[in-house]
C-alpha cells in the first residue's frame, strides 16, 4: 500500500505543481475567472491519480479486492501529495514569482464591480486555502473512486 500511496501521490504532487503553475502563468492577459477555472481544472486533473492509484492497490497489490475505508484512505492520503505540489506552487507564485498577484487580482475584482469581496491575504495563507481546497475536492474525489472500486 506504501508503493501505490509514494508512487500515485508524488505523480499527483508533480501534475499538480505543474498544472497550477501553468494556470497561473498561462497569459497574464486572461480575465482571472477564466485562469480559476483553468486552476480548477489543474487541481481536478491532479486528483486523478486517485482514481488510478486505488484501482492500481486493488488490481496488482491487493487480489483484486479492497475495501471502502482503505480505497478512501489511499485516496485521501493521494490528495494530501496533490495539495503540497500545488500549495508550494501558489506560495512560490505569489512571493518571488508575481508578488503584485494580489494587488492584481483586487484591483480586478473592483473593476469588475465585486470590491466588497477584496479582503487582505498573504501568500502564505492563500498557499494554506489551496492546500485545504485540493484536499476538500481531494476527499471527494476519494469518496466516489472508494465507491466505485470497492469489492470484498
């Protein structure tokens, strides 16, 4: 279980790092709802090694069986690899690579009249958010795959 979680987590840690960070770099012009969708979808893409990990445990590791709670532990344990590629990114992003991303992104949202929603956020809690959102999107993901691949 050991060498699916590694192997399946540091592949979800590597798309997902590199995935978010081409959706954040991907043309700077770009309206910021269409780039969060684009980070949306990294994070989505990430977690798929979910999926493919539990079924790798189930099918080559484990007879072809596993149960509900171990798929969603591998899953959830999946995720946790997902959400550190793709937290180290953000803080990365936003304090050496584009540190004006968040005046950027206020201004933006004043522009587009959605100023009431600018509130102050430093890099590093906004890197601990996206580690908490991919883990969220992380546990459902491992919620639907443990229901899928379930057998005893």
């Amino acid at each position: 279980m050991k060498s699916t979680i590694l192997k399946y987590g540091i592949w979800a840690l590597i798309a997902g790092g590199i995935l978010f960070l081409l959706s954040l770099i991907v043309d700077q012009d770009m309206d910021y709802g269409m780039r969060a969708a684009l980070g949306y979808a990294s994070i989505v893409l990430s977690l798929l090694f979910i999926y493919f990990g539990i079924r790798h445990f189930r099918d080559q590791e484990n007879d072809g069986m596993v149960s509900f709670g171990k798929a969603l532990g591998i899953g959830v344990i999946i995720s946790v690899f997902a959400g550190l590629g793709i937290a180290i990114v953000d803080y990365i992003y936003t304090t050496s690579i584009n540190p004006e991303f968040f005046e950027e992104y206020a201004r933006a949202l004043e522009e587009a009249g959605r100023g009431d929603e600018v509130f102050d956020i430093g890099s590093g809690l906004a890197a601990v958010f996206m580690f908490a959102t991919v883990i969220v999107i992380g546990f459902i993901i491992s919620l639907i795959s443990a229901l899928i691949l379930q057998r005893k």
